[in-house]
C-alpha cells in the first residue's frame, strides 16, 4: 500500500471513528454514565453489525447498549458498557465502569498504525502493547469528552476482519485500573469475542445454504431417479 493510500485510509478511519464518539458522547446515547439516577436503558448480549458479518460482545458483566446501536449495510456501530449501570442496577454484577465502542466500517487498505491514527485524531500515542487479538494503544488526551469524569487518556486498537475494519475505543473514568494496562487487556477480550463470534456467524450462514448445487437438484426433480450418465 502506498503511503498515500495508507494516508487516506487513516483519515477515514479517524473520520469514522470521531463520527461515531461524538454522535454519542457526554450530551448524547452515553450519558448513563454521568448519573447513577440516568433511567435504564435496553441491555443485549450481543450485536450484528455489517448485515450480520460482524457479531459484537463484552465480557461478562458487559452489554450493548442498543440506544446507541447503529446499523448499515457498510458496518456500523455499537457501545458496550456495564450491564448493572445499563440496567440501573436491575441486572447483572457490579464491575468496573468502563465504556467501549466499536466501529466498524468496509475497507481496501491496511490497518493504520496507532501512531498513524494518533496524529489523525490529533493526539500523542503514549505506548501500544501487542496483544493475541488486537494491538492496542493508549491515547495521550481525547478521552475526556467520553463522559463525565472520563480520563483523557484512553486506548485504542484495529484490526481487519474480512473486507471490513474494526475500530475499537475503551474510556474509564480518571485512574482507574482500565486507565491502565487492564484497558489494553480489555480490549483484547472484545476483539476476540468479535473474532469468535464473527466467524462462527459465517459458519453458520454457509452450512445453513443448500448443499445440493440448485441445478442438480432442478434436473433430479426433473427425471426422477433415472441415471443421468
């Protein structure tokens, strides 16, 4: 890939990915986390995102808060947060109070590298750690407008799955443990329940397609049990 294609798909990337935070961030769908007294909000296990190609889960505790879900045939997104605070307190273990997004969008180029996406989402990369599912990075600044009382220090992480890019962003609010390299970890556990699930949807879908090649079965209805030799 040449440098200015890897360019281009970097500012994309961060386009879409900004896009996604900002449409939901302290004054939207993400709010929850502001006020123990927010209402509940509706809890999934699970999301299909990219008609279905691409299947997102957090870890137990964790749910998908569907009033932030968004759907298209390119991919779409998603926020997976506490399922107790989702649920005010209705459903669900009490765990740390964490937030991750997940984007996800069609492409034809490379993962960007963190530092690549950095300097697109106007921060410094403070360091990146390479773990089995993702390579995830911790952001200088830009976290504090997740929540309120988020850190400006956030991580963040790529990888491709298929023709579609996964993007992922974890906050939590000022130095807690997932500020830290749990933050890194955390994320590793999402991508790779996405790559998991993901690919097990696409099992799915291929051994739920005919197994008889549609002509063969047309002409054996057509002539019976006769050899057709």
């Amino acid at each position: 890939m040449t440098r200015r294609a890897q360019t281009l798909g970097v500012a994309l990337l961060g386009a879409t990915l900004l896009a996604g935070c900002d449409a939901t961030g302290s004054t939207g769908g993400l709010s929850f986390l502001e006020s123990a007294a927010s209402p509940p909000v509706k809890a999934a296990e699970t999301a299909r995102l990219a008609r279905g190609q691409v299947v997102v889960s957090g870890p137990d505790g964790y749910c998908i808060d569907t009033t932030t879900l968004r759907q298209s045939s390119r991919g779409g997104f998603a926020a997976i947060a506490s399922c107790n605070i989702l649920s005010g307190g209705q459903t669900g273990p009490i765990v740390e109070p964490v937030l991750v997004t997940v984007t996800v969008d069609r492409t034809s180029v490379e993962a960007p590298t963190l530092v690549d996406l950095a300097s697109a989402l106007g921060t410094e990369l403070s360091h990146s750690r390479e773990l089995s599912a993702v390579t995830a990075g911790q952001m200088a600044s830009g976290g504090e407008t997740a929540f309120q009382g988020s850190d400006p220090r956030h991580w963040r992480g790529m990888f491709v799955l298929g023709d579609r890019i996964i993007g992922l962003a974890l906050y939590a609010p000022q130095d807690s443990p997932f500020v830290g390299n749990q933050g890194a970890a955390f994320l590793n556990t999402v991508s790779s329940r996405i790559r998991a699930n993901s690919q097990n949807s696409g099992r799915s879908a291929q051994q739920s397609q005919p197994s008889t090649d549609p002509l063969a079965a047309r002409l054996g209805r057509l002539f019976g049990n006769r050899d057709l030799q």
